[in-house]
C-alpha cells in the first residue's frame, strides 16, 4: 500500500498528472476574452496537426537558498514527435534564427538534407547535453529504422534559461525524464504554463512557460493546419502587448531583469517556436514559414535582444516516405504563390500561444526565493476593457 501511495506522489510532484483529467480546466487566453484572428482547430494547438504528440516531464522540488546540485529544481523537459511515437519516418523540415544567442542542436544536417529525423526537444540551457544524449539512447532502445543497415543520429534539441528560479547548474535533467517526456508523449490537449521546458521560463518579466495553438484554413486554401508551440523565456515587462494594448506598461510589477542587471546580467531572454503543419511544403519552404513566427513573435511586443535566443523550427507531416534511401520519391509541393494563408496562420497561432503560456502559467518561487508574479487575470481584462480590446468570453 506504501509503495503505490509513494508512487502517486511522485507522479504528482515529479512528472505531474495531465491537466485534462481536472476538473476545473486553466482558462486559456480565449476564455478571458482575448481577440485573435484566424480559426483555431478543435483543440487549439499544435496537435491538431494529425499525427503530432507531445509530452512532458516537469521537475519542482526544493526551495529556499540555492545550493547547486540539490535546488531549489524548476525545470524539464519538452518531447514534440512529428508522427508520434509509433513512426520512424523523417519529416521536410527548416529553421530560422532570429537572434542566436542560444542553441538548437542538429540544425547543420536539418539544413544540409532538409530532414527532421526524430523528436524536438526543449529544456534549459544546461541540459541540452544530456537531452540530446538521451535522444539517441532512447532511439537505439527503441531500434534502428527499417532498412538501415548503419544508422546514426543528430536530434534536435533546444533550449531557454531558467537560471533565475532554477537551479540550472546541479544538471537535474536525467536520463530517465528524457524517457519519460518522450514515452508519455500524447495527441490531444496539451498541457501549458508551469510545464516541460518551460517550467522555470519568465515571459515579459512574468511568469512565462509552455503555450500552444493552432489555425485551420478554409477549403479555399487548402483546408491545411498550422500548430504552434512555444516555450517562452522572452521580453521585458514594458514591451509586452496583448490584442495591440501596452499590457506591459499598464500592469505594474517586479522588474526582474532589472534585478539581473544589478547582479552583473544582462537581458536573459529567449523563445523557442516549434511550427508543425500538414500542407505539402519542402524544407525551403518551411524555412520561409519558419521566418514568419518572428511576426508572431514580434505582435507580442518583443525586439529579439542582444541577450535572446530566439530560434524556430517548421516541419511538414505531408510526403510520407520521402526519406527512404533508395529510388524516385513522388513529392507534393504547395505552390509559392498559395503560401500566403499559411504565413498567415503561422504568426496567428505563435501570437496566441505565446499569450496561452503566458494566461496558464502560475505563480513560482524558485531558488533564493525569487518569486515571479503571473499576468493577474483580472487585471489583464480590465485593461484589455479599458482599451475596447475586451470581448465576450466563450467557452
């Protein structure tokens, strides 16, 4: 009886329980009343992308003094698997870096072949090392792909700093959570906020994290769907706006980065953006779209400082079996000219679910007891109302 209430707890405190099975589901930025354009899929995020699953691993233990090695811990993992964990087959793939004051492991061969050959991982900036390891080793537990005969890896993996609530250098991220972000990967809703990678992340000096979304066009255009996924580390509390109003400078609050400069940092920003869409795009293309979420990124206030890593990846679940090694591959290609809806749609859904992450993430003391405030509700709306911004919220 022990052992199994023992196990509960840590399902509880380690990994977390899907935020699905709550009763009083987190509000999203739609349910406040918040103004976007486009049409969202059913679920609202990047797994509306038929296929993609993600999964987490959340770690929070400790609090008081840092003391390196043991905590406080405020971090995890972040697992997105392009045609879920039941397929070996590559996806067309690009990226871009907006500003490259951070990391995305395997974007050499990303460009070079235009392939994704695995998952896409996010984590802390100290992490990267280990996920990335972890990423194979999983992979060659799980067997090589069917007809590879000498068989390697370069996963990709991202990464944004969580040093201010964070015990970032006690390299708490195992081997075993990698495992389990990987193998706990889902399709369906996708939990947001305090999760994954973005457990320990401050957004526009809030309490920042992980946030998703997603557009489907009309038939006229395809019918396509783009997904986004964000883990959000970026801005500084003055740049923030929401629906086009100076959220930021509306809504007083601790200035964290302020408090970073005074102890010898500078802007410690960063945003990975993960775009997933099921319209037939080659690697050129998704690079084009993978640019795009800058103007998603951008509506939300943020300039890409000196001190950001703002790094963004775009795949394409369309063209199954491209990758095989040996004969003619028979591609489909939207043309160039019908890409504008898809631009569209992609600084749609990153606009909102930088907002998501930023309306489900939580108040969080971390290490030395730095504490970051969430966007309060209430006063997020009452602003918005202020400004004529306030629609009627629905559920």
């Amino acid at each position: 009886m022990f052992s199994r209430y023992c196990l509960v707890f840590c399902c509880l405190v380690i990994w977390g329980c899907p935020r699905r099975a709550e009763s009083q589901p987190k509000p999203r930025a739609r349910d406040l009343g918040i103004p976007f354009d486009g049409t969202p899929g059913p679920l609202n995020a990047i797994t509306d992308v038929p296929g993609v699953e993600v999964g987490f691993t959340t770690l929070t233990s400790g609090s008081g003094r840092l003391v390196v090695g043991k905590g406080p811990v405020r971090t995890g993992v972040t697992a997105i698997l392009p045609r879920g964990r039941g397929s070996s087959d590559q996806v067309f793939a690009g990226w871009f870096s907006l500003n490259g004051n951070g990391e995305m492991t395997g974007t050499t061969w990303l460009e070079e072949s235009g392939f994704l050959e695995g998952p896409v991982m996010i984590t802390n900036t100290h992490s990267v090392g280990v996920v990335r390891d972890s990423v194979i080793a999983w992979r060659v537990k799980h067997g090589q792909p069917e007809g590879s005969d000498y068989w390697w890896s370069l996963p990709v993996v991202a990464e944004t700093y969580d040093g201010w609530l964070n015990d970032v250098n006690g390299f708490h991220v195992k081997q075993q959570d990698v495992f389990h972000a990987l193998e706990a990967a889902h399709s369906g809703a996708v939990e947001e906020g305090n999760v994954g990678g973005g457990t320990g992340m401050i957004c526009y000096e809030f309490k920042g994290g992980t946030g998703t979304s997603s557009r489907v066009l009309d038939a006229k255009q395809g019918g396509y769907t783009v997904g986004v996924l964000v883990q959000c580390n970026c801005g500084s509390r003055e740049q923030l706006r929401i629906a086009g109003v100076p959220v930021g400078r509306e809504i007083a609050g601790s200035k964290i980065w302020s408090a970073l400069k005074a102890s010898g940092h500078e802007e410690t920003g960063s945003i990975i953006i993960v775009i997933a869409t099921n319209a037939p795009l080659l690697p050129h293309q998704l690079k084009r779209l993978a640019r795009r979420a800058s103007l998603g990124l951008a509506r939300t206030g943020s300039v890409s400082g000196n001190g950001s890593g703002d790094i963004f990846l775009a795949f394409s679940t369309a063209n199954p079996g491209a990758s095989q090694p040996a004969g003619i591959r028979h591609l489909e290609m939207v043309p160039n000219d019908e890409m504008n809806p898809l631009f569209a749609a992609t600084v749609e859904a990153t606009e909102e679910a930088i907002v998501n992450a930023l309306v489900a993430a939580e108040t969080m003391t971390g290490l030395d007891d730095h504490k970051v405030e969430a966007i309060p509700h209430d006063k997020l709306q009452e602003v918005l109302r202020k400004y004529g911004r306030l629609q009627v919220p629905s559920r």
